[in-house]
C-alpha cells in the first residue's frame, strides 16, 4: 500500500483535470453540431488520461535522472526523487503507458473512422507524436522541455489538436471557427506550465532547464502569463460573438473573475513557492470554463 501512494502520487491526479478540460471542450462543440459519437468521446477521454498520465511519468523520470528534481526544487517531491521508485521501475511505468495509450488511441480511430485507413493514419501520426512529445519533453539530451520549447508544445497538444482534432473525430468534419476556443484551451494550458516553470526558475537554471520561464525571469514571466490568459479569454468572447445563439452561451463568464482574481494574486507573490497552490487553481478553472462553454452552447 505504501509503493502504491508512491506511485499514485507520480501519476500527478491534479494535472489529470487540465487534461481532461481540453477534451470535454472538442467534444461539447461536437454535441452542440448534432454530429457526435459516445463511444468516439469516451475512448477519447481515457485516451488522454492515459497520455497526460504518461507524459507525467515520463516528466519524472527525466527530471530525476538530470538531477532537477532536487531539495533545492519548491514543488511536491517527485517519485525517483524521494527514493520510493527506483529508475527501472520508473521506465517499465513508461513502457506500459506507451502501450495502453497506442490501444486506446487505435480504438478510437477504428470507432471514429471504421474502414477510411486514409484518416486513420493521419491520427494515428498525430498519436505518435502526442506519445513522443510526451516522453521528449524531459527525457533524453535533446529533450524540448530544457531549451524552453515546452510552452509551443503545450500550446499544440493540448490545444489545436486537442480540442479540434475531439472535435473531428466526432464529426469527421473541421469548422475553422473552432480554432477559437482551441487557442484558449491551448493557452490557458500553457498558462499552467507557465505557472509551475515560474515556481521553479531558480532550481531550473542551477540544473541547465532553460524554460521560457527561467529565461524572461519572474517579472516578464508574470507578464507572459498575463497575455495567455487575457488572449484565451479574448479567443473565447470572439467566438461567441461569431457564433451566439442565446444568452446561454455566456454562461462561461462566470469563470472570469475567478481567472482575474488569480491574476492578480500572482502578481504580488514574490516567494515562488506560493505559486504552486495556484496551479490546482488555474487547472480547476480551465475544467470549469470548459464545462461552462459547452453547457452554454448545448442549450
């Protein structure tokens, strides 16, 4: 039972809801078209726990094999860290991941697409490259993670495609409008690696992880994560604008305050230890507004 408090702890359950909110959000667009698939929405959710999952693991591993993850970091002691898991067994957790999430990922391309193998490869590319952005941003000598090119990848994953490939699956369609609030999952998401970059900037550049973060510094970090938050709130109002069918679609408003009040508070910490609570917070809320948005657009 202790291993397994370990490893649920290395599994990172409070990042698993930002994940979970880009999906929802693809997958509410796709209900309120009239076009969607249950199946095609469920295979896709389990899909991306899996990889977030993975992706976390994978964080893990190659912080600690680097040395990153060390005493002198602010945020909760990672698994190889502490000792309890041990590399190897680390890196088995790895393989099994990569595993489940290639079965997940085929199910749902063989539910979304049947027999049209032409899309079928397509996704499953973008599945490839969704595992291995996962597995490269910390592992490896050139992993993007330690060059600052993390913020991009968040930003296309757990954004564009994401958002609009969930939405795609369900419809085999593409409305370019749904680059809207694809950009403002995107960013919001990004906004958390931001926040989590930002908590650890000292640790970071002692152990050579040059994040856009440790590279601005705090102050224009802060500033950096103003604009991805303000833009994403932007990218959302301009699709309602386009697309407004009633006072419903609104809904989502609620969750402003909440992102500006987070806003503010940030920028008056100074100790970067206190960052970390609001990494919950900021994920909780995007879950929130994904929610909201999609409430708001069924109705």
């Amino acid at each position: 039972m202790a291993k397994l408090k370990y490893w649920i702890e290395a599994f990172r359950l409070r990042t698993l809801p930002l994940a979970l909110s880009t999906i929802l959000m693809g997958s509410f667009l796709a209900v309120a078209s009239g076009i969607y698939n249950y199946n095609v929405i469920a295979l896709a959710l389990i899909t991306t726990l899996l990889l977030q999952t993975l992706s976390n693991l994978a964080n893990d591993y190659g912080d600690g094999l680097k040395g990153t993850d060390n005493h002198e970091r602010l945020g909760p002691m990672r698994a190889l860290q502490s000792g309890q898991i041990r590399p190897g067994q680390m890196k088995i957790a790895i393989y099994i991941f990569v595993l489940l999430s290639l079965i997940s990922g085929v199910l749902l391309i063989i539910e979304a697409f049947g027999s049209d193998w032409y899309l079928g490869l397509i996704f499953l590319f973008l599945g490839i490259s969704a595992i291995a952005a996962a597995i490269k941003y910390t592992v490896g000598k050139k992993a993007y993670g330690y060059s600052g090119f993390g913020d991009i990848f968040v930003f296309i994953f757990f954004g564009l495609i994401a958002v609009m490939g969930s939405y795609f699956l369900n419809t085999l369609t593409l409305n370019y409008s749904v680059i809207l609030p694809s950009i403002s999952m995107g960013l919001f998401s990004t906004a958390v690696l931001n926040l989590n970059n930002m908590r650890d900037i000292k640790n970071d550049l002692a152990s050579g992880k040059k994040t856009l973060a440790a590279k601005m510094g705090l102050e224009k970090a802060k500033k950096y994560h103003l604009l991805l938050i303000s833009i994403g709130m932007l990218a959302a109002i301009v699709y309602t604008r386009f697309n407004f069918t009633s006072a419903w679609n609104l809904i989502y408003l609620i969750c402003f305050p909440m992102f500006l009040i987070q806003l503010r508070n940030i920028f008056k910490i100074q100790n970067q230890k206190l960052l970390d609570p609001y990494l919950k917070k900021l994920a909780l809320t995007t879950l929130l507004f994904s929610v909201l948005f999609g409430i708001g657009l069924v109705l």
